[in-house]
C-alpha cells in the first residue's frame, strides 16, 4: 500500500506497519506514482493544486490532515474517499497562543516592547484579564483547552457553537452576547456560514475597548472592517490568521494601531507535532486493521 506523508518523521513512525510503502510529499517535488496512492497525508502547509493531485489518485481511499481545518480538500475529494482531520492535536499550541495573545494585547506588551527599543520609561496603567468576560466562539475542543487555561485567571467564560448545548449557547445567541464581552475568540471552522462572519455589524456590537483573538481562519473575519474598527481606536485585536495569508508587505494590516499579528503559528509547536505523529500511527493502524477510524468528516466539518 503507497502512502504520502508529510515528513521523514511521519514515515518513521509508519515503518513497521507491514505492506506500507511511504513516499514524503512536503508540496515541493511530487513523488512518482501518484495514481498509485492509497493514503495521502497532506503537510501543513497546503501543497500546490490540490484539485489536480487528488483527481490523479486514482487509488485513493483515505486523507488523513494533520490540520483541524480541511477546507482545502473537503471540496474536491473523490467520491468514496474518507476523510479524516486532526481534532485534538493543536489544542494545547492554539489554546495557549490564545491567552498569550490576549494577554499580550490587555498588558501592552507589544508598545513596552517598542518602548524598550526606543530606551523609553513609558509607566502607565494598562487592562487586565481579571474580571473581564471572555467570549469562545467555537467551542470545540480547542476551545474547551482554552476555557482550562483560563481557569485560574478569574475571568467569566461564555460559550457559543453551532448548536445549543448545556452551558453553551448557539451561534443564534451571539449578537445579543458580544456587547458584554471584553476578549471575544474566534475558533470557528472556515465553512461557507462562518465566511466574512466578523463584518462590521460583528464588529460594530463588541464593547468599546474589547479585544479580538482570532486563531480560526482569516476568512472569518472582513479585513477591512476590521482596519477601521482599529483606526478609530475603539478595539484591539490579536491575529494568528488574517485575509490574505501570508499577510504582503505594505498590507494596512501591518501598521493598523491596536494589532498584534503572528504568521500563522498558534499550533506549530513540538507539542503538536508529536501529536499528530501519534495520531497518524493510530490511524493507520485502524485503518490497516479495518477498524472504525477516528475523526472522520461527516458533513462540511
């Protein structure tokens, strides 16, 4: 059985799975024998033609990401091929770039940093985690390992998903939470509901002085209403993902007051990739086995 891995370490940790011959595909030089593939494993960072690799795998019967998103594939995947995502492995990175970030953003740190380089005193008050209300939206597993670390900052956690459930309230409710929210985290799927979900009505509910954290996808969020929002002064905003990606040069983003960015990097970390090179063996030994995979994608996510 050919498979397409996304690493020497993940062929590492498939090498004694008899039958299974590896090939790495990191979106550089595609491998030969594509129409051979039985199992693709994607990297993480999307290779180019996604459409035009999986229509030649003619073989193919499961992709397995090694993102939670599956964006990329959901659209073009051949009928009958299984795919699978990675729930869980980036909880711990994502959850805690989430708090650093929004940390970050209520200390001040990235202008005393600034002021640092300058060599500039600039003591002054600055807001706080404590006693604020922090709103997930999206609350996933990656929320719930949010909302964990948040335990012992004293803050109120409010929950919303797709679905009322108990203690969680459905995506229905959130205009009506926003305006009581001082950190409000986007951690929403990208899906063609939450598109441009952030627009300027979104923005325009939040409080005055809230911060937005959004470690989803860029697309959920309207850039350029956000850009006047931050212009104004009236939010801040941390940003994982943003609309485009990568983010060009120039990009008003970049000089927007208010905003601190990182390029994508909330789950790259060693936590997360030795997780997933857990996962990926588990999975392919169930599927080896014939056994009932985990993280199976059953509707748009």
């Amino acid at each position: 059985m050919k498979i397409w891995v996304p690493s020497e370490a993940a062929a590492d940790v498939l090498s004694d799975l008899p039958g299974v011959e590896c090939a790495v595909y990191d979106g550089s030089a595609m491998p030969d024998g594509v129409e051979d593939v039985e199992v693709w494993i994607p990297p993480l960072v999307v290779v180019p033609d996604v459409p035009g690799t999986l229509a030649r795998m003619r073989s193919l019967r499961l992709v397995q990401t090694v993102t939670a998103g599956v964006e990329p594939y959901r659209p073009h995947l051949p009928e009958g091929v299984v795919l699978c995502n990675a729930r869980g492995v980036h909880d711990a990175g994502t959850a805690e770039w989430a708090v650093g970030a929004m940390i970050a953003v209520l200390r001040e740190f990235p202008g005393f940093t600034d002021a640092q380089r300058r060599g500039e005193w600039t003591y002054h008050h600055t807001g706080v985690l404590a006693d604020s209300t922090v709103l997930i939206v999206g609350h996933g597993s990656i929320g719930a390992a949010v909302e964990r670390r948040l335990s012992g900052f004293e803050v109120e956690v409010v929950r919303v998903a797709r679905s009322a459930r108990e203690g969680v309230h459905a995506m229905e409710e959130l205009p009506a939470l926003l305006p009581e929210a001082d950190v409000v985290v986007l951690l929403v799927p990208a899906t063609p509901d939450t598109a441009g979900m952030v627009d300027a009505a979104f923005l325009a509910r939040m409080k005055d002085g809230a911060v937005l954290v959004n470690a989803a996808r860029g697309g959920v969020v309207d850039t350029e209403a956000l850009i006047a929002e931050l212009k104004t002064g009236r939010l801040r905003a941390a940003l994982d993902v943003t609309a485009p990606e990568p983010l060009p040069e120039g990009h008003p983003l970049w000089s927007a007051p208010g905003v601190l960015i990182t390029p994508h990097v909330a789950g790259s970390t060693p936590a997360s990739v030795r997780r997933t090179l857990r996962l990926v063996r588990e999975q392919l030994g169930r599927y080896l086995a014939g056994e009932q995979l985990i993280n199976v994608i059953t509707d748009s996510y």
